[in-house]
C-alpha cells in the first residue's frame, strides 16, 4: 500500500494541471449530481412533512350554500363513510377572483377565511410565516411574496366582477391551499374585513370541508365519490375541490424540470470525466511505458501499479465529490429561492447525509470502474517489452497522409496526421462534443420557445387562450351573446365552458366543451385523432388514456350530476392545466348529464381594445349577471413567466457549463498532446515552422473531430429534443411534445460551438512557444 501511495504521489507531482481538470470536471459532476439528489429526495419529501405537520387534509371541497343544511348533510355523508379518519368544517367565502403577480394576473377559485378560524382548525389548519401584527387586512399564500405584495402593501383582488382593496399583513403557509396550482387558493382575512365581505355579498357563503383518509392512495376516488354524492344532493350548488394527489403534483411541477435537467446535466459531465479519465490512463501508459517496465524489473507487480492509478483517480475523484456536495449546499438556498415561487412551501436547508453519501458513491464508484478497466493492460506489460517503449516489430501501418503525395497545404496535412495518430484523443473529443450539442440544442429549444415567443409554450402548456374570458349567468347568456356578435371589437367569441365528471372506472376529469371546436385558437390540443363534433363523442387527455389503457375507438362511460353516458373516443388532449386529467365534450355532450349553471365566453378582442377597459364596461352594462371577467392574457403571461424565469436561468448555466467542460477537456488532450509531441515540435521549429504555425496545426488537429461529431450532435439532437423534452414533462400531463425546432439558431450555436473549441485549442496551444530546440538538446 505504501509503494502504491509513492507511486501515486510521484504521479500527482508530475501531473498537477491534469489532476486540476479532472478535479474540476468532478467537482461540477458531484455538485449536479446532490442538487439534483436533494431536489428529487428530501425536497420533495418536504411537502409530506409539512402536510404531516400542519395535520393537512387528503381531499378539499368547498361547496356553496346554505350553511347549516349543507354542515349536515355532509356531516352525515362523512360519518357513513369507513374509510375517513377525521374531518372539519368550517364556514369561508367562495368566489373566483384574480388579483396581479408577478407582471400578470393570478386567476383562481378563492376561498375567503377568517384569520382566526383558519389557524386553529384542527384538520387543514394553515401557519402563519410571517406577521405584522396589524389589526386590519389579509394574509397572503407565501408563494406571492415579492417586491409588489409584501406587507404593508396595498392588494386589489377581483372578486367575481367586481374589486376590493385589502393592505397585506403577512403570509401564512397551507398545503392544500396555498397557491394557484392547488385548484383553488386560501386568502386569510382579519375579523373587519372577513365580516366586510361578507356584507357586501360579493362572495358566495361556503362550507369548506377538510378530510383526512385513513388510505391516503384513496384519495382520488374519495374526492369524485364526494362530488357525485353533494351534486346529486344539490344539483345547482357550485363546488371546487382537490386531493393529495393533484396538490402534491401540481406544487412540484418546477422541481420536477429543474431536478430532471439536473439529473441529466450531472451523468452527462460525469460521462465527459470518465472519457477524459480513460483517456490520460490511456495516454499515460503509453508515455511511460518505460518507466512502468523499470518498475515491474526491480520488483513492483501489476497490482500495485493498477493501485497506484486507483489511488491518484479515485483519490482526486472523491476530494473533488466532497468539494461538490459542499458548494451544493451553499447554492441550494438561490435554487430553493427559486423552486418556492412555484412550490410556495418553505424549506429549511440541511445537511443530509444520504444524498451526500450517494454522491461520493456515484463519483468515487464510476471512476474507480473506469480506472480498472483502462488500467488493466497493466498486467500484459512485460518489462522488457515496456523497456522498449512497447515495440515488439516494426510498425507497418499505414500512412493516412503522406506528405509526398497529398496536395493540400503542409500545416493542414500535418494536423491532419496529427488527428489520425490520435484516435483516442478524437473519441474523448467526439462524445464531449456530442454531448454538449444535444446541450446546446435544449438551450436553443428553450430560447427559441420560451424566450423569444412564448406562443409555442402557452399552446403546449396552458392549452387554450385568448384575450378575455367573460362568466355569464345562465339566464343572461342569450342577450350578452347577442351583444358581444353585433359588438366591432369583439373578434371572435365562442362558448369554452368547464365542468366537473367522472370517468365510471377511474377518476374525476375536467370536462371541457364548446358548441363548435373548429372556432377554438388552439388546434393543436388534440394531438392524435380529432375534435369530437357529436353529443356522443369525447377527446380524452393522452396520459390518463394510457394510464387506463384506453385507445382511440373505445367507448368510455363518464357520470355528473346523478346521471351517466357512454361516449366514443374520438382523439386524444394534452394540456397540463389539470395534470393530464381532462376530457373535451361537445355542449350538447356535456348537457346529456348536466345543465350549465352559468356559462364561460372566450373573446378574441380587436388590437386596439384595452382588456381591462372592455371588463369594466361589461361589468357596468350586466352587473349580476357576469359572474367573473378575466383577462387571460395578463393571467397566462403571470403564471408562464415563473418558468421563463427558471428556464432561462437553467439555460445560462448550462451553456456556461458547456463553455468551462470544453475548456477543461481540450486542456487535458492538448497538454497531453504537447507532452508526447515535444521533441517533435522542437524539431519542426528546427525546421523552420513558426511558433504560430505549430499553434495552428495543434488546433486544427483538433476540428475535424470536434466539426464532425457536432455535426452529427446537432442533428441527431434536433430530431430527439422533443421527444427528450416530453419526458421531463410527462408528469403534468404532456406525452409528445411539439416544440418548435430552430434550425437556424442550432446552426448559428453549432459554428458557435466549433469555433469556441477552435479559439480555445488555440489558446491553450500557446505552451508551444516555450518548446526550443537548443532546450530539447540541452536536456538529451
């Protein structure tokens, strides 16, 4: 052990900027690699300890009505029920409502409680995070902390149509109600304003109901069994729930594309380490082959000169791991900053030793493989053989480019015999290169669909949009429709209504429908199959349909309001409003179950028109029979721009990364390539080649692996983006994605990228100034 640890030592000391490489290239491995284990391991584990915590409820409803009748009735129905552990109920205000965030506007079902109420109910019950102790006021979900809501602040909040002014208190925590995401959204008011609101009426009294099951797995079913049952009971009453399930997904998502870019990141650079590691074992056999024979002559075995190599690596290798976890601790506050204006969940960064020892095992693990491998033509190394620095006959192979007989300029064919002799340095060359390609092609993606025109997104993403959305009541919908068609401004409009069913054998879906779907904007939401244009047909989300192994053709039973009918599957959805649990229906579709209580206009308004401008007036000519008015285009560009955020901050540090791996790859292979090409390039300086000659013709050894394999990573990388790219979401509900690719920014990022790795080959090459013939003799 201890020869082995000399042996190690002595390597080191001759190798310093090599072992500074490979230790960084670890090191950016090992830090990708805990982010990514904390983000996918404890931090999503957070959102059971603080449901744990705070006692927080499986399923939420909250219906509108009469309080006292609808207490009991369910009341009773949770008693009967042997699957429910405990349960609560309390009284609250339901209405939809919007209010600004972000640079947009939030749109979601609010559910209005009393301070007091809202803190000690025993199941469900919220925390307050942060308070100012003023009498008088609301309480905001800490997920709309920012620079504009913050307390002392003044917030305006629509509610239905119409908008009051309330001053920020402070910020309080609740699992299953504290965003947008959760379906509906707790807002906490003080006694005053609590009773204020109610006496102006223009929240709907409702009774929030907070359950707790005894198998929380039950808790999809449990929700649409509830829903069936207070719907047969009150037909008119309006609901909005959610359950463990969707809360837990739906407050994720941001996590889930950060930890899987993560994730990807952090093998990809462990890969690139790797090959650069087998790489220098490679070429370090075989510069000191003679070495290694003296050393085998006087008595150290193979083992040991194997040890030695595990040692050095694995040594560097594990240093290095340790350094990456470490910082990752010391980032992981600026990514948690980032997560919770997705998540809204606080988290306490910790030490947390698995992650920590999985790293170590990951990067220790893969490199100790890696340097066995490479290192185990170690043992068929005979010393007299290895004393001859490996020559057993002559070579016979063939010249690639003999200079008597290729017509292409001298400093180009030596680089080009320069890149044929060094086959292994153009297989590192080549994956470092594809690798990041496919890298460099996610970023152009990412700028391509998110940066510069979010429409490719929002179509993918949210689904259906349009400048305003107008809820009317059912009895004033003939005459607002006969307006908005003679109105100049009003574009477009047609009916996209949404409603709770279920699906017979499965769970509850959002039941989308309109009149004709050839007036929708987006045509793209279904994606395989068609539209359904009949009272019998049905457009399913793709990724409950695999889920429940359903196919285009099949007949699919879907139940509301005490009624049930069997439709025909006529395409398949893909939209992540409703995490892939969602169906599209015709009007007279939906109206075989259930019947409208009020109705949802999307509008398209002329350019000029002022949105906000055009609600205020239809607030004016209906009053109460508009129900809500939301402009959608504030909403999509507030709720969108928290992931344009994340992802152009994803796409910075990668392509930086990108930047620092190439930069590190090409310093091992060209110092590499300068040590076992000394006396060679002292000769040809005798010859009479300049310094930048030489300089040149390093560089340009270099291209035609680095040009090629880009070539090949650039469009290989534009046909799999999408396909990559749908797996990360997946799990919102998306199954193909349909991301523009931009050819002409991958082509402008491909030479970008050729010619980087040109300019730093280059740079990197200017060590050959110092190589002199008179120094190469001196040292004969």
């Amino acid at each position: 052990m201890r020869k082995s640890f000399l042996l190690a030592r002595s390597n080191l000391r001759r190798a310093k900027g090599q072992g500074a490489a490979i230790v960084a290239l670890v090191f950016l491995a090992a830090m990708m690699l805990n982010l990514w284990l904390m983000l996918s391991m404890d931090y999503r584990q957070n959102f059971d300890r603080s449901h744990d915590r705070m006692n927080a409820e499986h399923v939420t409803l909250a219906v509108d009505g009469e309080l006292t009748e609808t207490k009991e009735f369910l009341t009773q129905l949770l008693e009967q029920e042997e699957g429910v552990d405990t349960f609560f109920l309390s009284d609250s205000m339901h209405m939809v409502g919007s209010f600004d965030y972000n640079g947009g506007e939030v749109n979601s079902d609010l559910i209005f409680l009393e301070k007091q109420s809202a803190v000690s109910r025993p199941v469900g019950r919220v925390e307050i995070l942060e308070d100012s102790g003023a009498e008088s006021g609301i309480y905001m979900p800490l997920l709309y902390k920012s620079e504009d809501i913050s307390v002392g602040k003044t917030v305006e909040i629509s509610i239905g149509s119409n908008k009051v002014s309330y001053t920020v208190c402070g910020f309080f925590n609740s699992v299953m109600a504290g965003s947008h995401n959760c379906s509906l959204c707790a807002l906490i008011l003080t006694e005053d304003k609590y009773a204020e609101l109610e006496e102006k009426g223009y929240a709907p009294k409702a009774v929030l109901c907070s359950v707790r099951l005894k198998e929380r797995a039950e808790n999809e079913n449990f929700e649409a069994m509830m829903k069936n049952k207070v719907s047969s009971q009150y037909p008119a009453a309006r609901m909005v729930s959610n359950s463990y399930a969707l809360v837990s997904q739906s407050r994720y998502i941001s996590q889930m594309i950060c930890s899987g870019i993560m994730s990807a990141m952090a093998f990809l650079i462990l890969l690139i380490a790797l090959v650069v590691i087998a790489s220098n074992i490679v070429n370090y056999i075989q510069e000191n082959m003679k070495n290694l024979g003296a050393l085998k002559a006087v008595g150290y075995t193979s083992g040991q000169l194997i040890g030695s190599l595990l040692m050095q690596f694995v040594g560097l290798s594990l240093a290095a791991a340790v350094a990456g976890a470490g910082i990752s601790y010391c980032l992981f506050p600026y990514v948690n900053e980032l997560m919770i204006s997705q998540t809204g969940i606080p988290y306490s960064v910790r030490f947390l030793p698995l992650p920590f020892l999985l790293t170590l095992m990951i990067s220790g693990g893969t490199v100790a493989l890696a340097v066995w491998l490479y290192s185990r033509r170690i043992r068929k190394m005979e010393p007299v053989t290895a004393l001859r620095q490996g020559l057993r006959t002559h070579s016979f192979r063939r010249n690639p480019v003999p200079l008597s007989d290729t017509g292409a300029p001298l400093n180009l064919a030596l680089a080009l015999k320069t890149t044929f002799s060094g086959m292994k340095n153009n297989i590192t060359i080549c994956i470092t290169m594809l690798v990041l390609s496919l890298v460099v092609v996610f970023s152009g993606l990412m700028i391509r669909n998110m940066m510069m025109d979010m429409t490719p997104f929002v179509n993918l993403i949210v689904g259906e949009t349009a400048d305003s959305c107008i809820n009317v009541t059912a009895d004033m919908e003939e005459d607002f429709l006969k307006d908005m068609n003679g109105d100049s401004r009003v574009e477009k409009i047609y009916l996209y209504n949404s409603a709770e069913v279920r699906h017979v054998d499965g769970v509850a879906l959002i039941a989308t429908f309109t009149e004709d779907y050839s007036k929708v904007n987006n045509q793209s939401v279904v994606f395989k199959g068609r539209f359904p244009k009949y009272d019998n047909e049905i457009a399913v989300a793709a990724k409950y349909a695999g889920e429940k192994g359903l196919k285009i053709g099949d007949e699919i039973t879907i139940t509301a309001e005490g009624k049930e009918a069997c439709y025909l599957i006529t395409g398949f959805t893909q939209i992540s409003n409703n995490l892939g649990k969602d169906c599209l229906l015709t009007r007279e579709g939906y109206e075989r179950l259930g019947k409208m209580q009020s109705a949802s206009y999307y509008l398209n308004l002329a350019e000029e028109v002022n949105i906000d401008e055009f609600h205020e007036e239809m607030k004016d000519t209906y009053g109460d029979g508009v129900n809500a008015l939301i402009n959608i285009r504030t909403t999509v560009e507030g709720a969108a721009s928290v992931y344009v955020l994340l992802m152009t901050m994803i796409v910075v540090a990668v392509l930086i990364l990108s930047a620092i791996i190439i930069a590190f790859v090409l310093y091992l292979l060209v110092r590499t390539m300068l040590n076992s090409k000394r006396r060679d390039y002292g000769i040809l300086k005798a010859l009479g080649f300049t310094t930048g000659q030489l300089i040149l013709q390093t560089a340009l050894s270099v291209m035609p692996a680095a040009a090629a394999s880009t070539i090949v990573g650039m469009i290989v990388g534009s046909f799999a983006i999408n396909p990559l790219t749908a797996l990360f979401l997946r799990g919102i509900g998306i199954v193909k994605c349909t991301f523009v690719v931009p050819v002409g920014l991958n082509l402008i990022a491909g030479v970008g990228l050729v010619l980087f790795t040109f300019g730093i080959a280059c740079v990197l090459s200017l060590k050959i100034r110092k190589i002199t013939p008179r120094a190469l003799l001196a040292g004969e």
